[in-house]
C-alpha cells in the first residue's frame, strides 16, 4: 500500500485534507487516497520547483479563495512537506486539467456493501439495495445537471450570440404600443354631423391617437424609415377650423411615435446605456399616460374642449420633440455606449436657454450615464471591468489563457492588455481617458499580485454638468492607485535592487565575476555553437556565481545563458530595418558562416510579475545587446593580453628586435580597445544609470518608471555606438582586426612561421597595422558625422581618446604607396 510514498497513510492523509480545505473544491481525501495507491506513476514526477509554483497557481484560480489556498501551499512549502510538488501536480490533473475527463480512474477493488463476506443478497436486503441505487441515481443526476451547467456557463457567450429570438413585432403587430405599420383607409365620413359633435368625436379620436392607436377619422401613414416623422390623414369632412387646430396637435402623436419605435427597436443586445436610456424614457412616458387619462376623465366629465385640450397639451409636445430629437440622433447613427453619453452630454449643454428643455435633458444623461459610471467606479477602485455588451472605453485585449494568470505574460502586457476604445469615450470624461486608463491598470497589477485592494472613503461618481464634480474623484483614485503600485514594486518587489542586479552582470559592473566567468568558459566559448554544450555552460555560470562577489546578490539564481543564433551586428541590423526597404532582407533564412559561442552568447534573466513590467522582454533584449557589445570587447582584450604575454617570453631571445613593430602594433590595438571599454562604461553607462537613480527617487507612477527606464537604454545603446550600422560595422570591423592579428601573433610565438623569412613576418604585421589604421580611421570619421549632426559631446570624447595614435595615422600614406594594396586590405 502506498508503494510510492515514503511517508506515513495518516501525515499524507492530514496534508490532502489540508488542500482540500483551502481550495474548497467537491473531492475528498479518500478519493484522492485512491488515486495515490492505485496510480504507478504517482511520485515519478520530477518537476521543478518553478514549475510546481505555476502548477500551484493555475491551481489557485479554480479554489474558492485564490488568497487563501495559496497561503496554505506556502505554508506546507515551508514546512518542507514531503510529496508535495506530486500532490499538487495530482490535484491539478483532478481539478484545473481541461482533459481531466481522458483521466482514466485507478482502478479500485469493490467494496461489499452488504451481505456477508460471500455478498449473498437475501430479500431482507432488497429495500436497502433499493433505497441505495434511488440515491445513487438521484446524486448522479445532480451531478449531470451541475457539469451541465458549468459547461453551458463556459459556452454562454457564443450560445447568447446565437440566440434565435422570437420576432414579436414582426408575429404579433398588436403588441405594440405604436400605430400599426398597414395604412388603413378611413371608412366612416362626418358629413352631415353638427360642428360641436364633431368636436366630442375628434376630441375622442385624438386621445386614441394620442396614445398610438389608429382612429377611424385620423388615421397614421406608414412611415417609410424607423426615425421618420409620422405624418397623418384627417377626415376631409372634418370642419377647417376644427381641422387646423388638429393638424397643430398632430406633431405630438408623431413624435410619441418615434420616441416608441426607438424604444421597441432597442433589445436584449443594445447595452446597459440604452437599457438605461429606455428606462429613463419610460418614466417620462408614465407622465406622459397620466396625463391622457386625466384629459380622457375630463372628455368624459364633458368639460374638455378642443381649445382647452390644445392648452393642455401644449407644454408636453415641448417635451415630446425634445424626446423625439435625441433619440433619432442616437437611433439613426445606430449609437451605443459611451457614444450615447456623448450625444446626451452636448444635447444637455445645447438647451441652456431652455430650462425644461434642459431639465429633461439632465434627466435622461443622468440615469443613461449610472450603469456606465457604475463600471467606472469598479474600474478606477478595484481594477476589474464588468463590461458584458463592449460598451466601457477601457478595452480587456486578453491575448493569454486568464488560466494561465499570473505565471504567462506576454511581453506587450503592459501596453497592449488594457487599451481605450476613443469611440467609446464620453465627451465629459475625455480629458480623463488617459488617467482612468492608469488608474484601473495600476489596481489591475496589484490583484494579479494577489494583494487585496482596500480603499475608505470611496465617493460614488455622478453625473454632471461641471466636470470638477467628478473630475476630483477619478484624480483621488489615481493617486491612490499610482502610489500604491509604485510603494509594492519599490519595496516588496525590490525593483532597485532588481536594476542593480541586471547592471552588475548585463553591463559587467561585477568586475571579478566577468573575469573569472570568462576563465572558466572561454575554451567551450571559442567552439563553434553547435559543438557547446548548453549545460556545461549554466554550470560554470552557476560556479562562478558562488565564488565571485556575485554570490551576495539576492537574484543570483535567476541568471541563466542563452546561445543566440545570430551575432550582434545581425540582430541589430535587424532591427534597424524595420518598416524601411532593407527589412526582407533580413527575414529571409540566408546561410551563413557557423558563429562561436563568443559571437553568440549572451547572459538570460527570469524575472517574475510584477518586476517584469519593468525588465520586460524588450529591456532585457536591449541589456542583452549592450552586454554582447561590451563582453566582445571584453574577449578581444583578452587575446590582446595574452600577445603580451607571448611577448615577454620572446623578448628573452635574440631575434627579439623583429618582434618590435609587432608590439607596437599590438600595444595600439589593445590601448584602442581599453579606450573603447572605459568610453562605454565610465562616460556612458555610468553616468546614464545615475541620472536614471536620481530620476526613479522622483517618479510618482509605473508609467514615469518605465519612461525613465526606456529613456536609460536608448541612451545607452545611441552612446555604445549600437544604432548606427556604419558606425557598428566600423566598430566590428576594427575588433575583428585584432582577433585576426593574435590568432597570426599566436602563430607566430607558436613556430608556424619557422621556416619563413623576417621580411614576410614584418611585410604581415605591416599589413594588419594598414589594416587597422584603416579601420581606426572609418571608426573616427562616422564618429564624427554622427557627433556633428546629432550634436552630441559624448562621441567627441571616445574621438579625442582614439587619436591618441596621430604619428601612426600619418605613416599610413607612407605605407600605402601601393594603392591596390591599400584597396585589397579596405575589402578584407
């Protein structure tokens, strides 16, 4: 029993039940027992300890209290629980593993259930077992219905977009409250019919029509649009006077009308705004009924006239038309959202001369702009967006699995996850979109990090015509929201000592870790790629990290090595085509000679959310480059000391004076790439990571610590002489001179030129000094350019320390008497 397990049945027992509690979930302990004691690939598992983190967080998401499961999980972790990485790996294939139902179950022995141990049945057992299989049936019927339902829960969105509604309209035309789409003719005539009867009839009529029903004297014509005035046929019997007062009150009917087919025309798929909206209009309309009914209980009192009625009504058609004007302006170009708002909002402003006008304005912007105000309020204080029908300005472009949440994120999170839709945008809130936007995405980080978000005192926002009103509360949020993000990265995410890290090893301000790094991995570094071996590589990482001063560095354990398949002057050509012509060339696959390690490594960090807003994939491809730059020239001064090094023991024999252009030739490369390395990291780096602390001492949001920090790294890589192509190729090219010149003086020491003459050995050094003059003298003159029209000091500097060889640069036109010689060294 137990075979997998080297702990005692009753500790793994109270472990399992531990989980269950804090995740909350339907299992219980026996049934997980069973799992362990009849699966044989329980234990087996060998996972990591990063990847059982993420196992326990996806975890998290499906327990009732994410928070509370995930204390639990540290809280056995610490207690160096035995088998836990396997117990949550299990749990997870039980619970969170969208294939859990190919799971096929361990198989477990039948337990007698009743009877003796024969499991002989006897009819006094018959009721139990009838009783038991009720049951059974009863449970698994439940069971069906609960899967049932999560599952029609997950799929509701597609299966509400799918819906075929009934068209009630089109089915049953009686059911509406507006006048029918048929024109029907006017059958009954008024001939003969004293003038005060006709009064009574068309008093009576107009009510009807009123109210959206057909009369049998005035009679409604179809409406050849949705939001078309509605126009009417009056009795040609009717009595012109009687007649013109009628046609003056007509207008009301049509525009009840339009106000009721915009309702009718709104659904289930309009939005919270419109629903909104109609329900605001259905008040006024309930005044609207009121008032019918009060004029009919006069009509039929006898004391209503078509003059009084006239009167009467006079005020409401003001009212009616205003209806009727904003909702064909909101129906007509189709409007839903925050558009609505938009056109409500400067509707409202518009009426200011017209105190009712204006009343019923504010009325309905008002109640149309709480469900909208009401996702805004969740929005700015808790971060989360409750948006069913896409009609809130902040936009959730989710491009990851949210199951995946927290541990995957791409690296565009930070600016692609949370967007703001301008068409969306209330024309009152759009001087605040951009802060909203912040606010909500700084409490959004804060959950995703599992803390809680407690705010007192939270105002409510309300509509209003003066924009302070609400303008103080959204300010008030994002002060809140920005100091909060900004206090949990600096403090409890040590996001300066993060940057510290990253600089000592990408921008190799961890002196004697370099050194010693370089030592211990230079030989499996000068192979060919395909021939390293990556292992070998994370383990002398992982060495030198424990002997150097690096070993003090709280984020050590998250460096790693990346063999990239390309050199640095590729990958930033690369990039630097972008959008321009030159960009096909480089996305097509092209053969090329095989690099070595030192062309292609570079050192890889993990960085965990939320730092990783900050180190995202972007900063730390830019570190990489840098680093690759620096570690490059780091490598070819070391192959520069090692000449030296040759060069003292040669210096012991006689044929030692051969060897001296050799080493002043040597002594000018290595003082050119000494030069080269201080320029970039004490006046460039150094004095740019600086400003970058003193600036971060002052920020007062994430979105000025990113700024700041993307400021830093294109000054660095501008001033490391990495965004210019000719200036990087110049570069490389005269590094690349120096390679060449100790592989041939390394030749040399080594007795491959034995046999040779002193003349050939010093016609070879003459040309690798052309060589590098030439290449010196490209390096000056893009520096140059670039230092005069960029107008930029800090390329002077490295310009003033290169000319440091004048005398030599001078001798070349002596040298190079022989122009084809001087052609065939500028194409090698």
């Amino acid at each position: 029993m137990f075979q997998n397990c080297i702990i005692p049945k009753d500790k793994m027992q109270s472990t399992i039940k531990e989980l269950l509690d804090a995740l909350g979930c339907n299992l219980e302990a026996d049934t997980v027992l069973d799992y362990i004691q009849n699966d044989p690939n329980y234990g087996n598992s060998n996972l990591s300890s990063k990847q059982v983190n993420e196992y326990a967080q996806r975890l998290a998401l499906k327990a009732c209290n994410a928070k509370v499961f995930l204390k639990k999980y540290e809280e056995l972790k610490n207690r160096n629980t035995d088998n836990l990485s396997d117990l949550v790996l299990l749990f997870y294939k039980l619970v969170c593993d969208e294939k859990k139902s190919r799971i096929s179950k361990p198989k477990v022995a039948p337990k007698p259930v009743l009877g003796d141990n024969k499991h002989q049945i006897t009819k006094e057992d018959v009721p139990q077992i009838k009783d038991k299989l009720l049951k059974a049936v009863d449970e698994s019927k439940k069971l069906v219905m609960k899967s049932f339902e999560e599952k029609e829960s997950k799929l509701r969105p597609n299966w509400y977009n799918s819906l075929d509604l009934p068209n009630w309209q089109k089915d049953h035309p009686a059911m509406s409250w507006d006048f029918p789409k048929e024109s029907l003719p006017i059958t009954l005539s008024l001939s003969g019919i004293p003038v005060t009867s006709q009064e009574n009839i068309i008093i009576d009529e107009l009510l009807y029509v009123f109210s959206g029903i057909s009369g049998n004297f005035i009679v409604p014509k179809p409406a050849k649009d949705t939001y078309d005035p509605r126009t009417f046929m009056i009795s040609d019997d009717l009595d012109d006077a009687l007649k013109q007062i009628v046609q003056q009150m007509l207008p009301l009917a049509s525009n009840y009308s339009i106000v009721r087919r915009f309702i009718e025309h709104c659904n289930m798929w309009s939005g919270q705004v419109l629903h909104a909206l109609v329900a605001a209009i259905e008040v006024l309309l309930k005044d609207y009924y009121t008032m019918i009914a009060q004029l009919e209980t006069e009509h039929l009192s006898t004391n209503l006239t078509l003059q009084k009625l006239w009167y009467f009504v006079l005020p409401t058609m003001h009212t009616m038309q205003v209806l009727a004007a904003i909702v064909t302006s909101i129906g007509k170009s189709e409007l839903r959202g925050g558009a609505v708002l938009t056109v409500l909002h400067e509707k409202t402003n518009t009426l200011m001369g017209d105190a009712r006008a204006q009343e019923i304005s504010l009325f309905l912007t008002e109640r149309s702009c709480r469900p909208y105000l009401s996702i805004l309020d969740q929005w700015i204080h808790k971060g989360t967006i409750v948006d069913p029908f896409q009609e809130f300005m902040i936009e959730d472009n989710e491009l990851i699995n949210k199951e995946e949440l927290p541990v995957d994120y791409s690296a565009d999170y930070w600016e692609k996850r949370y967007s703001v839709q301008r068409d969306r945008v209330p024309k009152f809130l759009d001087k605040f979109a951009d802060i909203i936007l912040r606010t909500g995405k700084y409490l959004n980080v804060i959950s995703q990090c599992g803390k809680s978000i407690t705010k007192s005192n939270t105002e409510e926002i309300k509509y209003s015509l003066r924009e302070q009103n609400y303008g103080a509360i959204i300010q008030k949020a994002y002060a809140f929201a920005s100091k909060s993000l900004l206090e949990l990265l600096l403090k409890e995410y040590d996001l300066m000592g993060r940057l510290k890290s990253v600089k000592n090893y990408f921008l190799m301000s961890q002196g004697d870790f370099i050194v010693q790094f370089l030592d211990a991995t230079e030989q499996e570094l000068s192979k060919k790629i395909d021939d390293i071996i990556p292992s070998k590589l994370e383990s002398l990482l992982g060495l030198c990290l424990r002997l150097s001063a690096a070993s003090h560095d709280p984020y050590n354990e998250d460096m790693r090595v990346e063999l990239l398949p390309y050199d640095l002057q590729f990958q930033m050509f690369k990039i630097l085509s972008i959008e321009t012509e030159e960009e096909k060339e480089y996305k097509q696959n092209k053969d090329c000679i095989p690099l070595t390690g030192i062309e292609t490594f570079s050192f890889g960090m993990e960085v965990k959310w939320p730092v990783s807003l900050i180190l995202n994939h972007k900063a730390i491809a830019c570190y990489q480059m840098i680093f690759r730059h620096l570690f490059y020239c780091k490598h070819v001064e070391r192959l520069l000391c090692r000449v030296w090094l040759y060069n003292k023991v040669v210096k012991r024999f006689s044929e030692a004076r051969l060897y001296a252009d050799a080493f002043a030739l040597r002594q000018r490369m290595l003082s050119c790439v000494q030069h080269l390395q201080y320029y970039m990291c004490v006046e460039v780096i150094e004095p740019s990571w600086c400003q970058l602390i003193q600036s971060l001492d002052k920020v007062n949001n994430v979105d000025e610590v990113l700024e700041r920090h993307n400021d830093f790294l294109e000054s660095c890589l501008g001033d490391c002489m990495l965004t210019s192509p000719q200036l990087l190729k110049a570069v490389t090219t005269l590094c690349l001179v120096c390679v060449q010149f100790c592989t041939f003086m390394q030749g040399a020491n080594c007795g491959t030129t034995t046999g040779g003459s002193a003349d050939s050995f010093s016609r070879s050094v003459s040309r690798y000094g052309l060589r590098f003059t030439a290449a010196l003298l490209s390096v000056l003159a893009y520096i140059e350019r670039m230092a005069r029209d960029n107008n930029t000091n800090k390329l002077l500097n490295i310009s003033a320390r290169l000319n440091f060889n004048t005398y030599y640069v001078k001798q070349l036109e002596k040298f190079c008497s022989d122009d084809k010689l001087l052609e065939a060294d500028k194409k090698s």
